[in-house]
C-alpha cells in the first residue's frame, strides 16, 4: 500500500531538533511532517522526479 509507512528511531542534536521545530511550526506541520517534506524534496531534486510517484519505465526501441 502506498499510504503506508514505516517508522524508525532519528537521534539528531537538540540544536537541530529545535531548529526544524521552529521551521515546521512557520510552516503549520509537525516536526515529522517537516522531516518527510524535506527529505521528499532533496529526493526530487536528486533524482528529477518525485520519489513518491512510480517510476517511469523507459520505452525499449524496436
């Protein structure tokens, strides 16, 4: 299923804890929510699609 999702332990340093509170609280999302937009985001501009979209199969030449 597509909606499903996993969790896992994140250790981060308080500093940066607090730093992407402030960020998800300017941005009405929850820290969790914040953490997935972000990591969604740097794997759209790493791969040049969205990771969460299926991935396109290349057309095969005849």
């Amino acid at each position: 299923m597509a909606d499903e999702k996993k969790g896992f332990l994140l250790r981060i340093p308080p500093p940066l804890l607090d730093d992407l509170r402030r960020w998800a609280e300017q941005d009405l999302r929850s820290i969790n929510g914040q953490i997935e937009w972000i990591l969604r985001n740097a794997l759209k501009e790493r791969l040049g699609r969205d990771p969460l979209e299926p991935a396109q199969q290349k057309k095969r030449k005849a």
